[in-house]
C-alpha cells in the first residue's frame, strides 16, 4: 500500500484547495453582484432628500408661526399699557 496516498497527500491536493476557496468566494461574489434590492447608497439618497424636505417645511412654518406670535405679543403688551392708564 506503499502507492496510496495518505490523508495529507489529499488535503494539499490543488483541487481541495480551489474547493475550498470556491466555497469561500462563491456566496461572496453571489452577495455582491445581487441587484434585486435597493443598496446602501440608495437609501442615503431617500434619507437626504427626505431631511431636506423636513428642514425646508420646519423653516417655513417656523417662520410664519414665529410673526403670528410677534403679533400676539405686541397686541398683548399694548392691551396692558391701554388699560394700566
């Protein structure tokens, strides 16, 4: 039996080796040119857009509730120096 190869003979064999890389390799390269959903990027896209959305409605109410309540006060503050005197 001085012909047969031994186990370490068989796990060095460059075919094992390019098995076992393959399996490696194999799900990572499935996983990285999967386009069936939306990436990464795409959801900063939506997220970006969708904050700016949010700060320019914020600034616009922001400012039109920020004059009515100017308003009220001075109206306020007038009423209490009319009637004080």
């Amino acid at each position: 039996m001085a012909g047969r190869p031994g186990r370490d003979d068989f796990d060095r064999s460059p075919l094992i080796m390019v098995e076992r890389r393959d399996m490696f390799w194999q799900p990572m390269r499935k996983f990285l040119l999967d386009e069936t959903g939306p990436t990464a990027t795409e959801y900063a896209v939506m997220l970006a857009l969708i904050l700016a959305v949010v700060i320019v409605a914020i600034g616009s109410v922001g400012g039109a509730t920020g004059e009515k309540w100017n308003n009220n006060s001075s109206q306020i503050i007038s009423a209490i120096d009319s009637s004080g005197s």
